[in-house]
C-alpha cells in the first residue's frame, strides 16, 4: 500500500459515486458501502501516479472504485466495479512468491502497480537503481514482454504508456473536463457538511440536499435484455474469461455469439481468426480487424450482418443498446464488450455540466476470469474501433 496520504480530489469521486446510487444507476446493496480512504496507487508505465483504487466493502459488498489521480484521465471517476474484491496486500504477496520462484527476483527494492497497458494492470519490480527487474501481468503472472519498436498500436499482451502514447491534444482536451467535473463535485461536497465523503458512498443526505424537481432524480439506463419489450427485462449477457494472455478478441466474439445463441469455443474462434492454440496463442495483428467482421458473418452463415466503426461515439453506443444489440470495443491493446449504459444529468441540473456517461463493460481480461465493469466512464477511456452485428432478415 502507498505511504502517501489520500488525495483531496478523491472527494469529489466518492461524490460522483453517491450520485449514481441517488439515481439507481448503481444497486442499492451499495448504499452505506464503506471506501477505503488510502488505496492503491496505480502509475502509468513511464512511471507517474495514474488512478487510485479504492476497495468498496461492507456487509455482502466487494468492488472497487478508480479515481483519476492524473487529470488527463478525463473524469474524477475512472470506473466503478462490484462483485469483485481488491485485495491489494494479496496480489503483493502472490506476485513477490512467484517472481521469486519462476523468475528468480526475490531482491526487489521496490515494487509497484502499474497500469501496462490502461486499464490492464500489472506488478513492476525494480532493483535498487530503480532499473525495471521484471514486470509480472496480474492474476496470470505471466511476464509482460519488452516493448516493440513499432509505429502501430499496441497489441493484446503489450506494454504502452497511456500518458506519453496519447495525442497530447487529447490528453489537454482530457484534463480541461476533468478539471470542470473536479470542480462541481467539489462544490457539491462541500454542500453536504455532515457527509463523509471520504468514507462511505450514501445518497440519503444527498436528495435532502439537493432538494431536486420531482421526476429529476431519474437517468438514462439500459442494459441488454431478452427483449426490447418492458416485461421482459430479465438479464441476457454472459461473461467469459479470455483463455489466454492475447485472446481478448476470441473472449469479445464469443460473447457476443453466445447473446445470439450461437456457441463457439475460443479455441474454435482463435482457429477462424488465425490466433494459434492455446499451447501457442497469437494476438490479432493491427490491419486485421477485417477478421472480426468476416468471422461473426461466416460463423453464422451470414444471420448476422456485422460492421466496423473506426470512430466510436456515445451516440452508436447507446443506439446499439437500445436496439438490444451488444457491441465489441477496441480500445489500445484490449478488446471488450458492452452490454449497457447509463446516462446521469443531476450535476446538469445542478451545474450546467455534460451528464455522466458510463458504459457497462464485460471485460474478458484478467484471463480465465474476467470482470464486469459497471460503470466505465466514457469520458476516462480511449476507444479505438467498435464492431457491431444485427439479425439479417431474409
């Protein structure tokens, strides 16, 4: 755990948070949630503090939060997940025995949390010149590979620096909304004396305070069901473990097969796609995108009609939900998928402020588990291609 002290702008994001449990975009089991004040620092591959994630527990609670420390994040809130726990001082523990048993450090004079490959996470070792020894992926402690010298973007087990790889004039565009956001949270935290903001997530004392319009309380939300109709909103989406380190893109298409009822295997997909097996996986190679779409089509005999979007926005994520459809999301070095989102206008209310937007990701990676994200900011990610597929008629 880092020896520093919690940082002031941490309030505004447990604000954030409070917000999305006053408009039900996050499950009441949430409310009175305690945080953890300190956290774990995460860095940026180039070595400077990143986000900050904080355990959400409490009675039949685990998740975590993660605050944007960096302003060129774009949003105090990173993303918020429940349903599975951070155990910082355990994944120290697991990476230090395994980088002393199969990689032979056990001298490391320092060892860190470092986002890879944003927002993938693994343990960096260093000697006592601070000289990297080893850097080890989380959960798989399998051993990130030295960087590539290439032009292209990363690839789906690569290490890349979210602060000094991304166009600077969209790292300054980044800064510029968080600073705003961090702003009128701070103000409104500061409207809500007796909270303690840097405790627990509550909304109670937030609707006293607030005093809203009636109907105000109220977002846009939607997650994928069996049916577009009212009646049958009954949960229809699965998540599934990438098999492997790079098979993130085999993960997303299976997912997004078996919302159709078609089920294929990774080992199936990897075959079509031309990822290897799983004694000797391979990534999809940038310029071959192509394969995804060819894939979805092929494997269900041209039932789905799928497409490629290079310019993904908010506005063909939330259609697609809408129309009941799941999307797959390339972001640098990562392939997910999304099945929600939600859309909060209350600080549009009460500031003048663009409503939080958050997309509700089924993540394939760590590898054999997998994680649901609910919610990931859209403002705090980079999203490189979406890949979308509906029902041909014929």
């Amino acid at each position: 755990m880092s020896s520093e002290k919690p940082l002031a702008n941490q309030r505004p994001a447990i604000a954030e948070l409070s917000l999305m449990l006053l408009t039900r975009t996050l499950p009441p089991s949430l409310e009175g949630a305690r945080i953890e004040p300190q956290g774990t620092v995460i860095h940026d591959l180039n070595g400077k503090p990143l986000f900050r994630r904080l355990a959400l527990t409490g009675a039949g609670v685990s998740g975590y939060a993660d605050v944007a420390i960096a302003p060129e994040l774009g949003a105090p809130l990173v993303a918020v997940s429940h349903g599975q726990a951070w155990d910082e001082h355990g994944l120290l523990a697991e990476g230090k025995r395994v980088a002393a048993n199969r990689f032979k450090v056990a001298d490391a004079a320092q060892v860190q949390f470092v986002a890879y490959s944003f927002p993938k996470i693994a343990l960096r070792f260093f000697d006592r010149d601070n000289k990297e020894l080893l850097l080890l992926e989380l959960w798989t402690w399998e051993r990130v590979p030295e960087r590539r010298e290439t032009k292209e973007p990363p690839g789906n087990f690569e290490r890349w620096s979210y602060l000094d790889e991304t166009p600077p004039e969209v790292l300054r565009a980044k800064a510029e909304n968080h600073d705003r956001r961090q702003a009128a949270l701070g103000r409104l935290a500061e409207r809500v004396q007796s909270f303690t903001l840097l405790d627990r997530i509550s909304s109670s004392e937030l609707e006293v305070v607030l005093a809203l319009p009636p109907g105000s309380l109220f977002g846009d939300s939607r997650d994928l069901h069996y049916g577009t109709h009212t009646a049958d909103h009954v949960p229809c989406y699965e998540l599934h473990g990438q098999e492997t380190s790079v098979w993130c893109v085999a993960a997303s298409v299976q997912m997004l097969l078996d919302f159709y009822r078609y089920e294929y295997t990774q080992v199936r997909l990897a075959q079509e796609m031309g990822l290897g097996t799983l004694a000797n996986p391979s990534p999809l190679l940038f310029g071959q995108e192509h394969k995804v779409v060819d894939t979805l089509q092929k494997l269900t005999g041209n039932a789905l009609t799928a497409n490629l979007n290079t310019s993904p926005s908010w506005g063909e994520f939330r259609s697609e939900i809408l129309a009941n459809r799941p999307l797959i999301s390339f972001i640098p070095g990562h392939s997910r998928t999304v099945a929600g989102y939600t859309e909060s206008g209350i600080l549009n209310i009460i500031e003048g402020l663009t409503p939080f937007h958050g997309l509700l990701v089924y993540d394939p990676w760590p590898p054999n588990m997998g994680v649901i994200t609910r919610y990931e900011n859209f403002d705090a990610q980079t999203y490189r291609d979406t890949f979308t597929a509906h029902v041909t008629l014929q």
